[in-house]
C-alpha cells in the first residue's frame, strides 16, 4: 500500500538517480507547474463546464497522468524548501476558514477578491 | 500530527460547509490550477535561476500558500475522478523510468519530446 | 490615430527609458505570458461558459487589461527574435488551414491532437 | 504586404468558415491563452536565463508559431468585446507609465506590486 512518505521516498530516487537536482531550481520547477496546468487544461477546452464532467477514457487517463506530475513537482518544490506540504495545507485552511466564513459565502462563488 | 487522510477530509468538509462542490466542475477546478500556476510563478518573475533559490521571506510565504492551495485542488480534483492520487502517482513513476531511463539521461535535461 | 508600427515603438520606448530590456530574456517574457493568462483566466473562473458572456464592467475593464498586456509582452518577444509578427500569424493561418481543412472540422470541436 | 487590419480579417474568416464561433465563448478563449502560454514557456524549461537567448532552430520556429496563435486568440477575444486593441494598449501603456515612474524604477526588476 502506497503511502505519502514512501511515494515523496520514490519521487526524489527517481530524480537523483537521473542527477536531475541540478536543474530543478524553483524558477524551472514553478514554470513546469504552468506547462503541467496547461496540459491538464487542455483537456478541458471547448468544452462546456457540463461536459467537462464526461470525459472520454483517453482523456480521463491524461487527465489522471497530469495530476500525478503534478503531485510530483510540488515534491520536489516542498523538498526545495524543506517544507512539510501537509501543515501548510493545515495552515492554509486555516487561512482559508477566516477569508471565506461560512455565513458569508455560502453557495456563492466569486472571484477571491470579491468577498 | 497531519496525515493525508485526515487533511484531505479536511478539505473536503470545507467545500461541503460552503456548498461550492456545485462550481468544482473539473473544467474550473482545471482553471483554478493555471491560475495558482501563474500565482506561483510571479514570485520567481524577472529573477535569474539562481536568484530564485534566494527569496525574501514574504516570497516565501507566498510560495508556500500557493503549493498549498495546489494540493488543495489536487484533493478536489482527485475526488471528482474518485482517484486515489498517491496510487497515479506510482503509476506515473513507473511511466517515466521507463521514457527515461538513467542511462540514457543522466545529469542531461532537455524537453520531454526531446528524448 | 493608432497604428501597429507607432504602438510598438511606444512599448519599446517605455522599456527603454526604464532599462527593463535586461531582465527581458526570452524565459521571463515567456513566464510573463502564463501569469498574465493566469490573471485573465481568473476573470472567468467558476462562471460557466454563458456566463462568461456577460462580465461586470469591472472584470471587462480588468479583460481588456490583461489583453493590452498580453499584446506588450508579444511585442518584446517579437523585438527579441527581430520578427515580424504579422507575417508569422499569416504564416501560421495556411498552416491552420492545412492542418484543420473546413470540410473536416467544421462545426466540431476537438482537442488539436483528435483530428 | 501584410497589415493589422487584413490579417484581423483573416484570422475571423478562417472561423468562419469552420463555425466555429459558437466555441468561441471568452472562458474558453481564455483557457487557451493559457495553454499557449504554457507551450511556449515549455521550450525554456529546464534553460537558465541565459541559455534562454540562445534556441535551437526547432525551437525557435515553434517560439515563432506559438507567438502567432497568441496574436490569433487576442483577436478573437478583441473581436468579443468589440474593442480596439491597440487604442487598450495606448491607454495601458499610460496606465504603466504612472504606475512605474522612470526615476523609480529605472533599471530594477521587481514584482509588480513590490513597488
């Protein structure tokens, strides 16, 4: 069974066992995250938001195949600052709960910045 | 302490107390990464590779937020698919030694198509 | 009146006066795209497609915004490679059309790669 | 010899004649300036700045294409909203000149908002 320290484990042998360190200074590692969005993306356009729910089983494997590398670069992008990922996600829901209070948003979406 | 599970859940019940799991079509939780994406990226914007392994401790926080909010939307996203993503991650891992193999890249980095 | 030739010259005096024509490589005009496309897609983000048809005046003037940026970030990236723009955009329609015959496509909607 | 408003003209025909207006809605476009964007960032990745200056001939030519469906997707969405484009970019350059006054400014990179 797969757990999160064992995979975060795999996903820095792979890379130092390819010397590949040197290159992922976080400059390059943030702009593959916007490669990998507009990959993912891609999936997705012109589409309506309604079919965006039906994908066909081609895309739905892509899909799943980028939020993998996804997951992979915010690895290495967490190992880059020596950050444990999952207390900033507890912080940052923690942020989030202040920002947008229940009694306020409920049912509502906007952009960030509206509220 | 933080384990996935129970962050994940967290993450979740803050959509259902908000009721916007009705916007999280994937098609927008798709946008809502190139944004982050872009969002992360302007804090290493006009730095030079090696600047970006030196930023300020507010571009830190910020960067932290942003690999927070990624993981977020990786949670939602994976649960739209019913996608257990520690799983794609180990499948995507197996993909990738196999289209490069250490021998044949090491300490090399060029495009994807490139190889 | 404005014309094509006198607009770009602006954009690049503006640059010039501020000697911001050093830290204009082509990779950080190219991270300049995607968060400027970040930012315009965040106008959208959680509408559905009709809903994006109807912008409040504030998020159309913040479109038309992103737009001009988008423009004067192409216009450095022209200058860098001495192109002329136009005449790669005519370029790239007869390859369009090569590549997307009407009586193929018309009326459909697919992924680049799907047809 | 090619000039702004003929190859405006073209870049609508060519929808035209495929329908595909109806695809066209301003969230979709924007989700495909996205995805240019990040196909054109993907040709720098892995470079550091300098690198960045120096392409491969392959490359370069797809920097050249990419650049060209940047320009194609800002007329459809200009034609959207019925704006002039390059009177935006007049008033935009206005805009940025308060906003990044030469003395201040001169010669220093930073995050827009950092000033």
């Amino acid at each position: 069974m797969a757990d999160l320290e064992s995979i975060q484990k795999k996903i820095l042998s792979f890379r130092n066992e390819r010397d590949w360190a040197q290159f992922h200074d976080p400059k390059n590692l943030a702009e593959a995250f916007s490669i990998e969005a507009g990959e993912l993306l891609e999936n997705f356009l012109w589409k309506t938001t309604e079919q965006s729910r039906n994908l066909s089983p081609e895309e739905l494997k892509n899909v799943k195949e980028e939020l993998a590398d996804i997951f992979i670069f915010l690895t290495y992008l967490s190992e880059e600052y020596k950050i444990d990922l999952l207390a900033e996600v507890e912080k940052k829901i923690k942020v989030n709960e202040a920002k947008y209070p229940v009694e306020k948003v409920k049912g509502l979406a906007k952009k960030y910045s509206a509220y």
